[in-house]
C-alpha cells in the first residue's frame, strides 16, 4: 500500500499493488484524508486513520477505519469514541495506528498523554471491527517509544527515543538570502521550544514551549539567559511579540473556543481582545492588528483589529487550507501555506494586501508547489 500526490492535483490518493499480479487499485474515496495505514494479520483488510469530509465535526467523520482488500468499503471501528477519555495528544484526540497484533485482535498505537509517550493497544470485534473495551499501556518507558511492528507470534519491536527541540539562529547575507555564518543555539534545554517571533530590532523572542507535560508561551531576551514565563497551561498555546517588542498576545484552547489574549512584554494583567478567534500568527506593523488562522477545516486567516472587530474570512479558500501567514515589513503583501488536505504538500504563495482585504486566488503568485513556513526579508 502506497499513497501519491500529483502536482497537478494535489490530492493525496491511496493505492494497493498485488504483487503476484502486478495490479494496482485505488481503495480510498477522492474526498478522504488518510494516513497510517495497517495491514491484518491474514493480508485481507486494511486498517486506517481518515478524515472523510472537511469542515465537519469529527463524530461520524474522523476515526480509524476498516476496508476489505480490493474491493471493500471503508467501515468505521469507533476508536476516536473509545480512545477520547484518556486525552491523547492527536489530531481530534485520535492517535494514529501502528500495527495489528494477531493474538487477541489488537490495535497497537503511539499515544502521548502529558509527558508520557508510550505504546497503547485497544482490541477490536472480531464479530464487527468496532474498538471495543479500554485502552491499555503496553510499554512503560520514559522516553518517547512508537513505531510498534509485530511478528506473527506476538513479539513486538518499537524505537525508544529521547527527542528535543530548540530555536537556533543563522546570519544572512541581506542581499542573497544565503547563510553567512555559524548556526548559533538559542534556547538550549530538555523542553520543545519551537514556532519563535522576534521583535523588529531582534533584541526579543516569544515562542512557543512544552515543559513538564504543560504548554506555554516564552519571552527571551537575547544575548540573556533570562526567560520569563508570559503564560503556562496544560492546553498549547500560540503566540506573538509586536514588531515594536512591547507587547506579547497569545491565545489557547478554553471550553471549546479560541480566545486571544494582549499582555504587555513587561509584564502584567492580560486583557482578552477576543473571545473566540484562532492560533495567534503575528502581529501587523503598526502594532494595532493580530492575524490568526482559524480553526474551521480548511483553515483560513482572520484579522483582528485590536479593541474593535475580528474578521474570520480575511484571507480563505473553499478547497484550500490557508496558514503561516506572513506580511512584508510595509504591510502591502502577504506570504502565506495552503494545501488540499494536511497530508499534501504544502504550497506557498505571495497576495497583494489592499484596504479591502487580500487579492483574489486568481492574482495569487505562486512561489514554490512545495514549501513551508514563509517569512519575510526584513527591508
């Protein structure tokens, strides 16, 4: 089993090849999004994670599924239902699976839950391939162990790793774009330190981090070693510093909505500009608008203007999700991501910026069919 992307339809199709036969056939409908998938131990269904429609609640849509080979339909086992009550920390709390055990029926997949990353199982119906009956820790490590494969007489082998990320930064040659010096080090700890924004004089980082199993959101004033804490929770955050270095705004899951939140980069109380908005990208360059990707599927960028109104249909597209959205120093253009799905590759264009709003797609220039994370020269 393989998937494939065309360039010219960025729509990522799944296929099975007979081997003895040479045969290829496409087992998944042009509209599902699919990955991991697992094969039964007698060769004879597969097993896969899938979301089936966009801009859909997850019940009855997002789940592992079940389907015949060649010839079969997709079936749903309800897994998302059996697994939602540990938390796992997944795409709409549904782990991707890893193997299928024969001994039993069983499911094994890679759940995060806090700081533990371990290898979990859940057994499915042998009378309908419905998850059924509750997860169980399968390893007990304490480093991040997934990747489970079995053997046909129920041993298992599975990678244990120790993994980190910090921010790094590179000199530039201005003109070319090209590195013009050592990588130097930023953040240096046993946390995920990632997604960083630096004010216009570059003399303060906020950025995103995961500490002892909660997320927050970091300043850091280079050269320092000082780092101070903006805000923690157990939910992930996104977040921002001003291009003038005095102001941080950030915002985090709460009770189902998206609220952002400005405090200033000194300290201080937080005020709530907006009760339900989306991840906190940047903010613009005069400091009086924060742009954000929504959490609709596909995602859009929104503007909010600080102290006044939000707009969720700023920048969006019916097929594509739009996200990494970057505006030019003047605030006359915008680099952004979109792709089909979240498993295409990632495209990214440049929009002209007017006070009406963003160009349309037909005046979108497109830089690159597979790219990420624009961002802008400073000048």
């Amino acid at each position: 089993v393989f998937s494939h992307t065309e360039r010219q339809n960025p729509t990522v199709g799944v296929w099975v090849v007979d081997l003895s036969r040479g045969t290829t056939t496409r087992f998944a409908a042009p509209d599902t999004t699919s990955t991991s998938w697992v094969w039964s131990p007698d060769g004879r269904h597969l097993l896969f994670w899938a979301q089936r429609h966009r801009d859909v609640p997850p019940e009855n849509n997002i789940d592992w599924y079940v389907t015949a080979i060649p010839d079969g339909s997709p079936v749903r086992t309800e897994a998302r239902s059996a697994l939602l009550r540990e938390k796992f920390q997944a795409f709409q709390g549904l782990p991707a699976p890893d193997a299928w055990a024969q001994g039993g029926n069983r499911i094994l997949f890679h759940g995060s839950v806090g700081d533990s990353s371990n290898i979990w199982q859940v057994p499915l119906s042998s009378a309908n391939g419905r998850a059924v009956g509750t997860p169980q820790r399968v390893t007990f490590g304490t480093t991040d162990e997934a990747a489970a494969s079995v053997t046909s007489d129920g041993r298992m082998v599975f990678i244990s790793r120790t993994m980190g990320a910090d921010i790094w930064s590179v000199p530039l040659d201005p003109d070319t774009g090209k590195p013009n010096g050592l990588l130097k080090r930023v953040t240096q700890d046993a946390a995920d330190d990632y997604q960083p924004t630096i004010s216009g004089d570059g003399a303060t980082l906020v950025f995103r981090s995961r500490r002892s199993g909660r997320f927050g959101v970091m300043l850091k004033t280079l050269g320092s070693s000082t780092e101070t804490v903006v805000t923690r929770t157990p939910q992930d955050h996104s977040g921002a510093i001003s291009r003038d270095g005095t102001k941080v705004a950030y915002s985090f899951s709460q009770n189902g909505r998206m609220p952002v939140f400005v405090v200033a980069a000194s300290g201080g109380t937080p005020d709530q500009v907006c009760d339900d908005c989306g991840d906190v990208e940047e903010w613009s360059a005069r400091g009086d608008q924060i742009l954000y990707v929504t959490a609709r599927d596909p995602s859009g960028v929104g503007l909010l203007t600080v102290g006044s109104s939000h707009n969720n249909a700023w920048l969006q597209h019916t097929r594509y999700g739009i996200y990494n959205p970057r505006l030019s120093s003047d605030g006359g253009w915008i680099a952004f991501n979109a792709r089909t799905d979240r498993l295409a590759p990632p495209r990214i264009y440049v929009a002209k910026v007017g006070t009406s709003g963003v160009a349309e797609e037909r005046d979108w220039i497109a830089i690159t069919h597979d790219g990420d994370a624009p961002s802008w020269s400073p000048q």
